[in-house]
C-alpha cells in the first residue's frame, strides 16, 4: 500500500526502503507490525534529542495552539531568543539569519560573502574555494559549491561562476588569488565519509585567511548542535570563523536553517529573506531542543554517552578485521570504513533485517548518527544487532 502509493505520487528521488514507521521512543522505532529498530540514523543527524521527544512535542503543541508564523514583517519572541542562544553557545559575537533548511543557510552564507567581496574591495571579489568530498546541498548553486564532480551533471547546467575545489587544505592555499572571497569547508565531512580535518592544519588556514581578509565559512549542518561533543566542531578546533551554518540536529525534526556570523551589519534591509525561516514553530522548537542539549553536555552525560558509543565501535572493530580496515568520526558521529563497496551493501541489507538502522557516506563507510540522548541499552542492542548481521554476511 505504501510502496504503491509512494511510487505513483512521490517523485522517485531515493532508493526507498519500504518501511511504514508508526512510533518512535528515543532510538528506537516501530513499525505498523510493531517490529522494533534501533536508530542509528536519527534522519541522517537530525533527530538530535530523539523520536517522540515528550518536552519537545509539548513546546510545540503551546506553541502551535497559540500562533504557528506571523512572517518575518514582526518581530519574533522566540526567534529572537534563539538568536541569543546560539551567541551565547557559540562563544562567539555573533548574529543569526534563520532559513529552513542547510542548502538554504549555505545559500545565504555563500550571498553574504558575496556581499562582502562586492562592497569591501576595489576589485570584485565573488571566488569560493571547497573541499573535493564535500556536501553542501543540493540547490544549483549549493550542489556547485559541493565538491564531487558526479553532482555537477549537465543536466541541471549552467551552474554559477566561482567555484573551486581542492583535495586537502594545504592546496587551498596556492589556489586562492584577488578575486577569492571565501573559504567553505566541513570540519568533519560527513557524506564524504565522516573525516575529520587536522586541527593544526584547520587553524593555520584560519590564521592565514584573517591575515588575507579572505572569509572561512564553516558548513556545521550535519556536525553543529552538539553532534561532536562541543555545541559547534568550530568550538572543538578553536577557530573563529567567519560564517557558520547550521541545519540538521539544531530543530530536533523540524525544519531550521541558520547563518551565524560575526558580520553582524553586512546584510541590510532587503539582501536576503524567507518566508518560513525563523518561525514559531521552528523556533520554539529549536529552543527547547537545545536546553536539552545543553543539559545533556553540562551534566556530563553526553560525554559518557560518547565513551560508550565509542568502546562499542572499537570493539566491533576489533572483532571484524576482515570486514573494516579503520574507525572514523568523532563525538556521535562516527563511521568504520569497509573493505569495499558491495560488503558495504550487504551489511546495511542484514542490518535492516536484523532491526538497527545505519547509513552510508562516501564509498565505503558505514555511518552511525544516533541522537545524542541515545541510552546504553539501546547503544548495547544496536551493536548486538550489527553483529548478528556481521554474522550473516560473506567475509
Ligand atoms: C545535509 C547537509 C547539507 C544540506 O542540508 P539540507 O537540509 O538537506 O539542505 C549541507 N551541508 C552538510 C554538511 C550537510 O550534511
């Protein structure tokens, strides 16, 4: 019924497993027979404070029941209030724009440094230099910027002007002349396969950029909102960049953009806009999610839950050294590479069928972004299951 419908009125964009989730409890789900699966996904970093989250859901209800959006004309109470959370989270002297969406807030990220190149120079500076096995989004321009040479098909062709890749960062540096504007880069690339940049290296560009007046701009969708253990990885390499977007993990579920900068004037009345973004609903949100994280890290407990998750992945690692060759990742976003490709394949098949949920990124890495209030039972069934899955597959 479901696979009917989907495949006659759904634009057929994903390979779709045809599931019928009914509920969520945490990181656990159920389907309409009342199978139980461990999520190792939370919707690809998105579910940060889990399914059915009961103070979330609540925040949303008297939220909703009150006023859901009145546009951007009005000043928004929670919006505003979101604002001076991610300042005060961030560590930082900054502002926010709010989208809807992470290719939404590179967007705006890439036209404020845009503005900046038109209007700080004598020369227009517009050139944005990524990273090959980047992820930025999947609008023209944000697929541009996305380093990976099978997304710039012709089909969707032209694309903007002014974009570059580099393999690693100590190429950036040869590659950046008069009209560059920007530098955009993951900190952890996570659908390139879960790596890590080198701090040092990451913080000499820093440094070198400043100097340069060049913009570094830091995509934390999928690695923002705690995912690494610090609110945002910039805190955990020490950097202050100059644009930071966040999307994913920070609305728990619903849909949020944001564009944090310490560019506070840059954009003026009429440069940029949405009319959804910043929203009550998406704010009111996003506020309560992020007390949660926030108790969550002061307590101490995400920190255990990392230990936890990370003995967990080191010791299936140990046990299976024909199947991975490494383990990758940091705080709850983590990976293990595998040999190739098509065992790959099979263990994410078996997985499913044996109830826990995980994800790929890049060729060869199996990926685990469970929401950061996952318990240890759940974390201890999640790898019992991968393991009998293990079990089941051809070495
Ligand atoms: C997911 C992701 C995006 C795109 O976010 P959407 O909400 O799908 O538009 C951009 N950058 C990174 C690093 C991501 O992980």
């Amino acid at each position: 019924m479901i696979e009917q419908l989907d495949k006659e009125y759904v634009l057929q964009t994903y390979p779709r497993n045809y599931v019928n989730f009914k509920r969520g409890v945490n990181a656990t789900l159920f389907d309409e027979n009342e199978k139980d699966y461990i999520d190792f996904t939370s919707g690809i970093g998105v579910v940060s404070v889990g399914h059915g989250n009961e103070s979330v859901a609540k925040k949303i209800y008297e939220q909703v029941s009150n006023i859901t959006h009145i546009s951007n004309l009005y000043a928004i109470e929670p919006q505003a209030k979101l604002g001076e959370k991610i300042a005060k989270l961030s560590k930082m002297d900054v502002a926010t724009f709010f989208a809807n969406s992470g290719a939404e807030a590179n967007e705006g990220a890439i036209k404020l440094a845009r503005k900046y190149g038109e209007t700080k120079f004598d020369n227009k500076r517009y050139k944005v230099i990524t990273l090959e096995h980047s992820f930025h989004g999947r609008t023209i321009t944000t697929v541009r910027a996305t380093g990976q040479e099978a997304m710039h098909t012709d089909n969707f062709s032209p694309y903007p002007d002014g974009f570059s890749y580099e393999n690693e960062i100590a190429n950036i540096y040869k590659s950046i002349d008069n009209e560059t504007v920007a530098v955009m880069i993951e900190l952890v690339q996570g659908e390139g396969g879960v790596q890590p940049l080198d701090k040092k290296e990451v913080q000499d560009l820093a440094k070198f950029l400043k100097e340069k007046d060049i913009l570094l701009i830091i995509d934390e969708v999928q690695t923002g909102a705690y995912r690494t253990g610090e609110f945002l990885a910039t805190n955990l390499y020490d950097i202050q960049p100059d644009i930071i977007t966040m999307a994913k993990g920070l609305g728990g579920g619903v849909p949020i953009g944001a564009v944090i900068t310490t560019h506070k004037d840059l954009f003026t009345y009429g440069d940029h806009g949405s009319t959804f973004g910043g929203n009550y609903l998406s704010t009111a949100a996003s506020l309560e999610v992020l007390d949660i994280l926030e108790r969550t890290k002061d307590s101490g407990e995400l920190d255990k839950t990392i230990s936890y998750f990370e003995n967990k992945i080191e010791s299936l690692f140990q046990n299976n050294k024909e199947i991975f060759t490494s383990t990758v990742g940091i705080g709850l976003m983590k990976g293990l590479r595998v040999k190739d490709a098509d065992t790959l394949a099979s263990i994410l098949k078996e997985s499913f069928e044996q109830g826990v949920l995980l994800l790929r990124a890049g060729k060869n890495t199996l990926r685990m972004l469970p929401a950061l209030t996952i318990t240890n039972d759940e974390i201890d069934e999640g790898f019992k299951r991968l393991e009998n899955a293990l079990s089941k597959i051809a070495k």
